[in-house]
C-alpha cells in the first residue's frame, strides 16, 4: 500500500497531470467572475465527488462552477468508495461524480450497493479505463455517462450537464466497437496492462470465482466448497483451474499469494 493508501494502483500518468493543470487553470474562479452577474437565475444540484486524487477533485469542483446551464453544490468531496455511499446516504445529491479505482469499495462496488435505490440521482463514472466492457459494466450498474479523465474539460462539463438534463453520455475515447485489425494490434498489450493492473485483474474474475477463491483462502477443502455453494466437487475444480490460468500461478500456494497481493481477497 503507497502513501497515497492506494493498493498498488497506478500512479497518475503526465496525461492526466496535464488535464488536472488545464482544469484548474482554464476553469478557475477568476476565470468564471463574468458569469457572476448573470440574470437568470440558475438551478442549483447538490454533487458528491469521489475520487482518491484531492486534487482531481478541486479540478473538477472548479470545472463545475463555470457551468452556465446549472449552480453546483458540492455537498461532499470524498476519497473511498464506502465514503462514497455514506456521503449519498447523507446528503441525496442530484448528481454523483464517481472514479473506479478507489480505496476499500471500487466504483463498481458503490454502484451495486446503490442498486438504483436513488433513483432521481444521476451517475457520471469519471475514470481513466479506456475499456468498454467496463463501460458496459457501468451503464448495467446504473451509470448515466462514461467519461474518461483525459477528456477535454468541456467534454466533460458537457457530459455533465447533459446527464442532468436526462440524456445518456459515453465520453470520446472510449469505444464499443473497435475495428477488428486494431483490436488484433491491441491484444496483446491490453492482456498484459490487465494482468499487472489489480482493479483490472479483479474484473476478470467472475463472480463464482471470487467466492471460490474467498473459500479456498479460508483453508476449505473441494468437497467442503462444493457444499458451501451447493455445487459438484467437479465444478469447484474446474473453477479453481481457471482461477489459476487467469491468475497465472501453478498451484494453490501460488493463488493465496497472488490473490493477497492483489486485494482480491
């Protein structure tokens, strides 16, 4: 675990340094004095913001003030997901501004434990995962828009404004269906930034394979697993094989390390 209290995740790339710099820069308040005296009077939202970057979150505080279709109120500025979810219950924002990779509960985890409940609240995933299945994954969870970190900063203001307007965003960048020769010349690349990326290994897994791999690091034997989750020893099996193809180890010391050094457990 980094300083950051991050569990292994990659650190912030130039990229989205860059995009944090042009945010705070552009989209300061000085930079919003001429909207003050508008005479109509705006709708106000009331947002809750995590990300477990302090300073992505003032970029985008800052982005969201020069907005000239709504006022937002940050009602809460967070860093982890079950701060996330506490911050919701609290204050029943309009709008949620939600990363995946955080700390304790990942986005993925919020947005399940919401389970549409809030349903008046709108749900913008803001992340840096180019992927569309885990876009697609978003949108199945309950996600108004996807939009990547290094969007422009009127993208994403954009985005914004239309999830609030009711409209379903899926930012540029992010694409659903890739041409077959680029995803050919992709591949490779993309399966190896997988394997060394916690958050992405963890989505690899499915289901099934996380309570296997929790029971089996609870020292449970085939048999015992089999009648935990009501199922045949066979099956236990065969899922435990996968769960080491995917994992890339040969046998059962090898899991229980891996899975400890990636948090999947």
């Amino acid at each position: 675990m980094n300083r950051s209290g991050n569990r292994g995740w990659p650190v912030p790339s130039n990229e989205f340094l860059s995009v944090m710099s042009e945010l705070l820069t552009n989209y300061c308040p000085e930079h919003i004095q001429n909207r003050m005296n508008m005479p109509e009077t705006l709708v106000v939202k009331r947002v809750v913001l995590a990300d477990d970057h302090p300073l992505f979150r003032s970029a985008v505080a800052s982005l969201l003030r020069s907005s000239d279709q709504f006022s937002f109120d940050i009602v809460a500025s967070i860093r982890t997901g079950n701060e996330c979810l506490q911050a919701v219950r609290r204050h029943n924002p309009d709008l949620l501004i939600l990363d995946l990779n955080m700390p304790g509960m990942d986005g993925f985890e919020v947005l399940e434990a919401l389970d549409g409940r809030w349903s008046e609240m709108k749900v913008l995933v803001l992340t840096a995962y180019d992927d569309c299945k885990l876009a697609k994954k978003a949108f199945k969870l309950g996600a108004d828009g996807y939009v990547l970190k290094s969007s422009e900063p009127g993208e994403i203001l954009q985005a914004v404004e239309s999830i609030l307007q009711g409209q379903t965003v899926f930012g540029e960048g992010v694409a659903l269906v890739e041409a077959a020769s680029a995803q050919r010349v992709r591949a490779r690349s993309q399966a190896r930034a997988r394997w060394q990326d916690p958050f992405l290994r963890k989505q690899l897994l499915t289901k099934r394979e996380l309570e296997v791999l929790r029971l089996i690091s609870q020292a449970m034997s085939t048999k015992e697993i089999a009648q935990k989750l009501f199922i045949s020893d066979q099956t236990v099996s065969v899922h435990r094989k996968n769960i080491m193809r995917k994992l890339g180890v040969s046998n059962t010391a090898g899991l229980l390390k891996a899975a400890y050094e990636n948090c999947l457990i």
